[in-house]
C-alpha cells in the first residue's frame, strides 16, 4: 500500500474531544501535494495519527453550512 501523505496546512478549530485525548477538527488538509481541503476528523496530539473522517471542497462546505444554517437547533439543546 503506498504511503498517504497529508499536510495541515491550517488548523480552523477544534469540534471537540473523545475523551481520551484525541481532538475532533476542522483543518485545511493537502492530501498527497495535492491542493488543501476542508476536513474535518479525529486526531492523536501529536497530529501523526488520524480517524476516519471527512474531505470537503469550498464548494461542499459552502453547501454544508447552508444545510446547517436551514436546522432548527433549538431541539438540541441540552
């Protein structure tokens, strides 16, 4: 299997934690040289390991923050 290799290139904001010290966050990633991505997943402290997560182009967050801004929240309060 050939070697993944991914750049953050800017770190945009933690989501939040699972408790055992992995960060869920919104990063620009560049997978493999390849121009950066919005992504967000879990990841180790030291940021050299990762979950399984998800890629999005500007386009897609664009129309994700859409989607976001049209949910009535208010349910999930806590």
């Amino acid at each position: 299997m050939a070697e993944l290799k991914f750049e953050i290139t800017e770190h945009l904001g933690d989501i939040g934690d699972n408790g055992r010290g992995w960060t869920k966050e919104l990063n620009l990633v560049s997978w493999n040289d390849r121009e950066p991505k919005y992504d967000i997943r879990d990841w180790s402290p030291d940021h050299t390991r990762m979950g399984k997560g998800l890629t999005l182009t500007a386009d897609e967050l664009v129309k994700l923050k859409e989607i976001i801004d049209e949910l009535n929240l208010d349910s999930f309060e806590e």
